[in-house]
C-alpha cells in the first residue's frame, strides 16, 4: 500500500516539473533600441542600422526584423498566437528607427523574445 502511494506522489511530483518546464515564463519589459535586419546585425555586427532604407529592403526580401537594445541584447518579436506569425508588419514602420517597445519579454537558452504590447518611435 505504502509503495503504490509513494509511486502515485512520485508521478505526480514527475507531472507537475514537466508542466512546470513547459510553461514559459514571461515579464514585463520596456526595450529601447533599433529596429534592425536581423541577418545584419549578427553578420555584420552593427550597432545600429546603415539606414531605414536597407532595414526595410531587407524586411521585405523576408529577413526577420528584431530589436537590438541599448545594451546588445537582441530581442526577437513573438505571439502568443498559434500558428505564430511574422511580426514584421508590426516592426516595418520602424525599421531602421529607435523605438520603445513593452509587452512580455521571455528569455530560453539565452535568447530573448518580446511579445510587444505597445511600439512607439523614440522621442
């Protein structure tokens, strides 16, 4: 009886960690920084983009558009919706442009993501 009741915990104990991995934790940010070709900026190692032009172009060509922070961090524009969709819509006004951005950033693997609530240009 003791045994069946320790296994039955056990598994439920083994459940609730796996649910709990799963889940992804987010929290409320406020990103300021470019909007910028993703290809550019690991690649070519900007800091900041060469012009709005060229984030543009490369955005329409399909080049996934991120925001690279004050600080170096790059954060990747995400949903919550599934199936996901490019966020490049969103980000075309600002390519090339500083920007604020909130909304929920999430961070795996050292990679960072930003579930953008509000995007403004910089003041």
């Amino acid at each position: 009886m003791r045994f069946r009741l320790l296994t039955a915990l056990a598994g439920a104990l083994l459940l609730a960690a796996a649910v709990y991995t799963v889940r992804a934790e987010s929290k409320a940010a406020t990103v300021k920084g470019y909007v910028i070709d993703s290809a550019c900026t690991f690649t070519k190692n900007l800091k900041k983009p060469i012009s709005a032009e060229c984030a543009q172009a490369c955005a329409k060509a399909g080049s996934p558009l991120v925001i690279l922070a004050d600080n170096g961090s790059i954060y990747w524009p995400t949903t919550d919706a599934m199936p996901a969709t490019s966020q490049n819509d969103k980000l075309l006004p600002f390519a090339g442009k500083r920007v604020v951005a909130s909304g929920k950033a999430y961070e795996r693997g050292g990679s960072k993501a930003l579930l953008i609530e509000k995007i403004e240009a910089e003041k």
